[in-house]
C-alpha cells in the first residue's frame, strides 16, 4: 500500500515534468515545423543565437554589454547606488529620450483604440482574486507594509485594467474592449546576476493594451490587428524587422486546431520563426508572441508581445452581456507593442554599437537625438551670427544648441561627434552674411552648403510627425553642467 503510494507521487511529478517540457521548432514561412538541429541557420545568425539563447535558458550575465558604456558616454541614463539594483537615474538627454519614446506609444495605441487610464502601483497581497493571480506568477515581487497589511508592487499593469474591467458594465457591442496603460513603474525583482544597464531592470516602463474579445474568432482577429501595430510601432521608434526575431508559444492543442493563423502570423512576419510548444496548457494563454532583440553579447530580449489569455476574464470574474442576454467572461489579449521602454532605449543603443563594429557612425534616431543641430561660432566674435542662425533652426521646432564654451575648434567639433549630433554648423568669418551655411551631416561625413530654412525641412522630413519636445537643457553649452561620461 505504502509503495503504491509513493509510486503514485512519482508518476505525477513526472506527469508534471513532461507537462512543462517545451518541445522546440523552426517555423517556416510555407507552414513547415523543423527541429531546431535539422535546420538550416544559413543567413540567418540572428534566429540561430535567439534559439540557442531560448532553449539554453541562460540568463546571467558575465560581461557588460556596450550600451551601457553608451548611456553613461552620452549622459542618458545610470546606475542608482543608493537605490536597489535595477532602478536607474535618467539625465535630462536621456529622460527626454524616454518621454518621447511614451509619447510616441501612447499615441499610437490612442490611434488603436486603447482607451488610456491610470491604476495604483500597489496591491493587498491578500486580496483573494490577486493572491490567486500571483501563486500563477512566479516571479520575485517587491513588498511594502502599511498599517497591519502587507503589499507588493506590480510587476505589470494587468491586475489594475482587469479590477477596472470586473466593475465595468460591457455589453458585446463594446467589444474589443480596449484599454491602455503605460505603467511608470512596473517592478520585478529579477535576479541580481541578471540585471544589466537597461536591458533588465527591476523597475521599468511598460505600455500595456489589453483587449477584451467577445470569442477566440474575435480574439485571432484582433490579435491580428495588433501583431501589425506591433511592428508599426518599432518601425517608428527606429526598430525594423531585420533587427528582431520571433518567438511564438503555443499548446499543441492550439496549434493542431489554427495552423493557418498560426502560418498567417509568420508568413506577415516575412521569415522563419522560433515556436515552443507545450504539450497541455501550464499558462494562461493558449499564444504568445515576442519580437526578440539579439545584442552584441548574443543575448536575446523580448521587446514587443502578445497573447490569448483565457482564464483571467473568469478569474477576475470580468462579465459581458451577450445578445441574448447572458453573461459570459472574455477572452483577453495582452500586449505591449513596443515592449519595456528602457529596452527600446537599450536595443537602440546596442544598434549602434552593431553598426561601430562595422565602421559606420553610431547614431540615434533623428526624433530622439537630444541635440539635432550643433552651432559652434569659431570665436566670440561671431556668437551672434551663431545665434541668429540656431533662432531660425528653432523656430521649426528643432533641438538646436550653440557650442559657445572658449574651446578650440576642432575640440568643439570632437565634442559634437562624441555626442552623435547629426548636424554641425561651424561659423567664422567666411559664413557671415551668407544665406547658405556648412554642415556637416554625420550619417555620411560629409559637408553640405544649406540655408537654415532648407536644413529645418530636411530634418522635418525625416522626422514627420513624431512628438517633439524641446532641447532638454540650456542652449549655451557653457551654461550645462556635466552630469556624467
Ligand atoms: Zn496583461
């Protein structure tokens, strides 16, 4: 009796065992799964590292990835010491950075349909939906007492949208129900040998839309929707397809019953994609995607996701009145369509640093570059026609500062390339009184004669119409102090 006992422990636990093992695959565009060792990788070294990276689940880190020499160099972002691993500090360059990648998301989701709304950072652990919740999520929390109870921290904006959602009346006509927020913070207490610069943090900023769908033809529909808006949204923030590999997660149940919308998603994506696959369902989705970043390091991180929950809508007891009159739960997709907002910053930058080891310049994207256009006055002599130059730039809402610190030159000049300024205007004798001036544009080392006028359209045109915001610090280089690099 005693020994069929314990035979029966085993044989769950390993019934559990054979429950959580992935099975890995390569999907191809034209719908065929191939084991990871029989595929071939040719050209394709990205998704090699990123399946290698995924399979191995190694996620400690033995060396400084180089964006982190970067976001210090450039004076965006640091290290905290006095506050706990993985809570950075933003300078003034890299919180406009930051602002303006929230801007750009939020309003894009806005465009979407997101309906944005702003819930508590922090919940009663004894809550009895959200202790359910959190027993599902394995992952470290922070927590903090008040009075007698206890708190954690949230490590996502789901519980605070679906508690919105639960005392909300929904009638089937409102679905999708979209609802949207950029949690600023969001905390995970990752482990310390994990945590590097900006690409895992303990705090971060995620944009987060839920959407939820009246049934699973609605959810594959919507999911649709929002696996383009994902790619729309990276696109804009300077992240394109060839810099991202996907991961797609799925129960084999769903998979055998939506092979052709699971085809349909990679063959939008346009190349092979790495599939895990789970025998039963151990989450609560039944799909997930990720766009994954490969770094200098050949570490791979999630940046934009999705997924088909279907246990939260009942677990939060969110109802919805169909046409007949009965209640029923919704199916509900998550998504942060560009992913930690830190992360882009962090993928940006590792960028390049991709593009240094192959000689070219590193670079910001336009929108974002702290500085747009430099002006460095040879002399004092010619601060003024400096600054009539910079005043016309400006008025186009254009970053424009002027170098007026008594420096030589060529040490102006070295600083502006230290800083990546795209544009670089040098005034001396020569330039005064004339229409058109010298840049010097950095993408392509070249020097190009443009009057202010035809520069600010330039930079207009590339920019379009991203947000802007205004230069982060003062115009006089003199009057900055240095805060960093
Ligand atoms: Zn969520």
């Amino acid at each position: 009796m005693a020994e069929n006992k314990k035979e029966e422990v085993v044989s769950a636990a390993l019934k559990a065992e054979e429950k959580l093992k992935s099975q890995w695959w390569i999907l191809d565009t034209e719908g065929e799964l191939h084991k990871i060792e029989e595929f071939n990788f040719k050209g394709r070294d990205n998704l090699r590292k990123f399946a290698g990276y995924e399979v191995d689940k190694d996620r400690t880190v033995h060396q400084e990835p180089p964006h982190v020499t970067m976001m210090k160099a450039l004076e965006l972002v640091d290290y905290e010491p006095a506050s706990d691993p993985g809570n950075m500090r933003y300078y003034p360059k890299g919180r406009m950075i930051k602002a303006l990648l929230e801007e750009y998301v939020s309003r894009e989701v806005g465009k979407y349909g997101g309906m944005e709304v702003e819930t508590p950072i922090m919940y009663n652990l004894n809550h009895p939906t959200l202790a359910n919740y959190l027993n599902r999520f394995p992952a470290r929390q922070y927590t903090i007492e008040s009075d007698d109870d206890k708190y954690f921290l949230r490590f996502a904006a789901c519980f605070g949208q679906f508690l919105m959602a639960h005392d909300a009346t929904i009638s089937y006509k409102n679905l999708p129900f979209k609802i949207y927020e950029l949690t600023r913070y969001s905390f995970r207490r990752e482990q310390k040998g994990e945590l590097t610069g900006l690409r895992r943090l303990r705090s971060f900023t995620m944009p987060d839309v839920h959407a939820m769908c009246r049934d699973l033809p609605q959810a594959k529909e919507e999911f649709m929707v929002r696996f383009k808006m994902s790619a729309d949204v990276l696109d804009g923030i300077g992240i394109h397809n060839a810099d991202y590999e996907l991961g797609v997660r799925l129960t084999e149940e769903f998979w055998q019953n939506n092979k052709d919308f699971v085809v349909n998603l990679v063959k939008t994506h346009g190349k092979p994609v790495l599939v895990e696959m789970w025998r039963e369902r151990i989450f609560y989705f039944i799909l997930k995607w990720e766009r994954n970043f490969v770094d200098n390091l050949d570490k791979a991180s999630a940046l934009s996701t999705d997924q088909i929950d279907v246990e939260n809508g009942e677990r939060y007891d969110i109802k919805f009145m169909e046409e007949d009159g009965t209640t029923k739960h919704p199916l509900i997709l998550h998504c942060s369509p560009s992913g930690a907002i830190e992360r882009d910053i962090y993928a940006l930058l590792e960028k390049a640093a991709f593009d240094m080891k192959v000689g070219k310049r590193p670079t910001l994207p336009l929108w974002l570059a702290p500085t747009q256009v430099r002006v460095i006055p040879v002399s004092q002599d010619y601060l003024g026609v400096a600054d009539k130059a910079a005043a016309e730039i400006e008025a186009a809402k254009i970053r424009v500062d002027v170098d007026n610190r008594d420096e030589s030159v060529s040490k102006k000049i070295r600083d502006s390339e230290k800083e990546w300024i795209p544009y670089t205007i040098v005034i001396g004798e020569k330039e005064s009184g004339k229409e058109k001036l010298p840049v010097r544009i950095r993408e392509t080392g070249k020097l190009v004669e443009y009057s202010p006028s035809d520069l600010s359209a330039e930079i207009k045109g590339v920019v379009g119409d991203k947000p802007w915001r205004p230069l982060p610090m003062p115009r006089y280089m003199q009057q900055r102090p240095k805060f960093s690099g």
